[in-house]
C-alpha cells in the first residue's frame, strides 16, 4: 500500500473516541478487483468523507457516484477479520 493514498483527519481530538470503520465494496480499478479500505474517524459520516477524499485521490469514484457501505468494527477487544480472500 501506498503511503501517499492516506488521507488523514486535520486537528486531532481524544483517541479514544475514534471508531474503526471497513469497507469491501467500494470503486475500483478493475472489475474483477477485490477491494478493502479501513478508516479511523469519529463518526460515520465523517468516515464517508476520508474514504471518498481518499478514494477521490486515488482516482476512484466517491459515495455519490458508486455506492458502497462501512461496517463499524469494535474496539473494545481482540479479534481478526478477513476482509477479502480472494475468492472469485
């Protein structure tokens, strides 16, 4: 992954009340393309604009053009998830 595809929140405000957001089914390069982006923010809604300025940078649609989804993960313990695994 790319370091310069990050897009990060100005300001910062008390860690613990950031929530982590995924997301599977967003624009893509190619059709037959998995995808997966995570973004750390305090809301929903302002997770839906750090995902669309990063997905706006990196050549992809955003929310209003392509819809896709976040699914809020917990924070409060530990745990694995695979977000894609290649399966056609």
């Amino acid at each position: 992954m790319s370091l310069s595809k990050r897009v990060y929140e100005e300001g910062s405000e008390p860690p613990a009340d950031l929530k982590l957001y995924v997301c599977t089914d967003h624009d893509k390069h190619q059709t037959e393309a998995k995808v997966s982006s995570v973004v750390l923010a305090y809301s929903e809604e302002r997770a839906i604009e750090l995902l669309d300025e990063a997905l706006i940078k990196a050549g992809l649609r955003p929310k209003g053009m392509w819809r896709y989804r976040l699914q809020s993960m917990p924070l409060d313990r530990a745990y694995a998830e695979v977000l894609n695994d290649g399966d056609y």
